[in-house]
C-alpha cells in the first residue's frame, strides 16, 4: 500500500489533525507507515503553505494508536535493513519533537512499543480511556529503538522508566495519567474533539511564541541550567523584533484581542 494511504492529513484551519491508517494490523509501524508519517510532518512544515499549520494532531484509526513497530516485517530484517529502520524511525520522531508547531498525540487505544516512543516524540499526550502504553520490546529480545528509553526516562522519571522497559508490562490510560506520561484521559469518544480543543487554543497564540518555546524547551532539556536561561533570555529578547510582540501588547493595552501573524 502506498506511505500516502497509510497516512491521512486532514486540515481545519491551522490545525491539522494526522491519522495512521493501518487498523488491521492495529496501525503497526513498518517502513511505509514511517515513511508517510515522515512526508506527511515534512508537508505539514512547508513554508509555502499559504495558511501554516499551528498545531497537530497525531492519532490512529481503529482501536489501536500504534501497536509498534511491525514485527512481521522486522522478523525478516538484516543489520543493515534493521539500521536503516531505526535511522528512519529516530529521524521522525526529531521531525516531530523538533517542528516549529507543537504536536499532541491523541492516544486512542495502544501505544505500544515503537507506537509508545511515537507518542513521546509529541508535545503532549491525551489518552482515551481504553488506551494502553507500554514498552514490550524485551519480549521480543529487543530493546526499545525509537528513543524510548530516552524520551520515557525524561517523561516519567528514570525508575518508572526503568520498571516498564524492564518488565515490558502494559499500563492503563488512567496509570499512564498517574505518572505523567499522559496529560488528561477523556472517553473515547471525546478524545479527538477534545485535542481539538486544545490545538484550537494554541493555534490562537502567537506563533512564533509557540514555536520559541518549544524549542527552548526542547534544546534546554540537555543544558545546564545558566545555559538554558541564557538560550531562554536570548529567544526572549529575539521576540521583541516581532510583529506578534508589538500586535499583541499593544492589543493588550487597547482591551483589544491580538491576532497574530507570525511574524
Ligand atoms: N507488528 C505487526 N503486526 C501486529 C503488531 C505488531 N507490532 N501488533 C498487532 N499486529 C497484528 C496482529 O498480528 C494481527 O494480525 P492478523 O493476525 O490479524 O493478520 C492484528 O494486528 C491484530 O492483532 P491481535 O489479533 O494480536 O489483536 P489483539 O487485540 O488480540 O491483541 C495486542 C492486541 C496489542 C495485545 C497484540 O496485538 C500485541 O501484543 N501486539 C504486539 C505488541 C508489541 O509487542 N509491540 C512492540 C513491538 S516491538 C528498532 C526500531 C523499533 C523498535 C525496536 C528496534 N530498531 C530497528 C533498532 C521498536 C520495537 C517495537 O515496537
């Protein structure tokens, strides 16, 4: 099946909401699936497009939002394919983690393995109900390879990490929600409208704001603290060469609400 009817984009505004469409196969990574998310973020980031995207949405059809990464097709891999994989995979979980608009994953059923380190590539995740995360690689007598034992240690601490990546076990929406790996649990149902909500929100602030903090954020993470303040104070100051920082102060103290432009 073509990457591209593997991978639906679907725009509403400045809010654009990805879905990985492979439900039989409970929307397991394989090479193609990897490679239409890859093109579908490289698109989503063009800046030709006339109305840029603000905020994302990452999700999967049916009941699972990945259940990993292909196993079939792993199964069959030589070091080389394997390398070449886990290549493609880190390098959309950066494209992800690193554009300039944030990403929420809207985890509606399983993120599992490759599908749990998909999640963590993205902002923030909201969970359904009946979702379940885990990293069940050591049953496969592999370890987790798209960043997870990085990006999960960060996320909820290094032994919780640790307690999950060792035992491979499953955890639910409302555990996942205890530890902080998810940010809000809703049902089901009302899962999408509900990032929705939120990409809306974010969608509605100025931008280049966004994108600033989420870079700072993202770089300072690996500094030291004086360092990231610094990177902090310098991004601050760049802002203030802005159209959107003058637009909205000045709305600000008109009582009049901001619209930004990026700029
Ligand atoms: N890969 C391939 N097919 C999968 C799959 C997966 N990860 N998960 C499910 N499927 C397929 C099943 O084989 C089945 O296909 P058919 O038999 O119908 O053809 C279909 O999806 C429905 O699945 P089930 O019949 O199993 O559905 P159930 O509701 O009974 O069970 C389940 C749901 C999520 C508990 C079960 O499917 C399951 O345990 N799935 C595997 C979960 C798993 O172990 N995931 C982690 C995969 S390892 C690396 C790069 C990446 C990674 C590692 C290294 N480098 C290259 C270094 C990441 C690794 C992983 O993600």
């Amino acid at each position: 099946m073509a990457d591209n009817e593997l991978v639906a984009v679907e725009r509403t505004g400045a809010v654009a909401v990805v879905t990985i469409q492979r439900p039989d196969k409970l929307n397991a990574l394989n090479a193609e699936v990897v490679a239409g998310l890859a093109r579908a973020f490289r698109e989503l980031a063009s800046s030709s497009d006339p109305e840029p995207v603000r905020a994302a949405i990452l999700t999967g059809a049916g009941k699972a939002f990945v259940a990993g990464a292909d196993i079939a097709q792993m199964a069959q891999m030589t070091p080389v394919e394997a390398k070449r994989f886990a290549d493609a995979g880190h390098a959309l979980c950066h494209l992800i983690e690193s554009s300039s608009f944030p990403v929420i994953a809207a985890v509606n059923g399983y993120a599992l393995g490759g599908g749990c380190e998909l999640a963590l590539s993205c902002d923030f995740i909201y969970a359904a109900d009946v979702a379940k995360f885990g990293q069940p690689e050591v049953n496969l007598g592999i370890l987790p390879g798209f960043g997870g034992t990085q990006r999960l240690m960060r996320r909820v601490g290094a032994a919780r990490a640790r307690e999950l990546i060792f035992t491979g076990d499953m955890v639910s929406a409302e555990q996942a929600l205890a530890m902080g790996l998810a940010n809000a649990v809703f049902p089901a149902a009302e899962l999408l409208a509900k990032a929705r909500e939120t990409a809306t929100k974010i969608a509605s602030k100025g931008p280049l704001a966004v994108a600033a903090s989420k870079r700072v954020m993202l770089h300072g993470e690996t500094l030291d603290l004086p360092t990231a303040c610094e990177l902090e104070a310098q991004t601050f100051a760049a802002l203030f060469g802005s159209e959107d920082q003058r637009g909205g102060m000045t709305a600000f103290l008109g009582k009049t609400k901001a619209t930004f432009q990026g700029r």
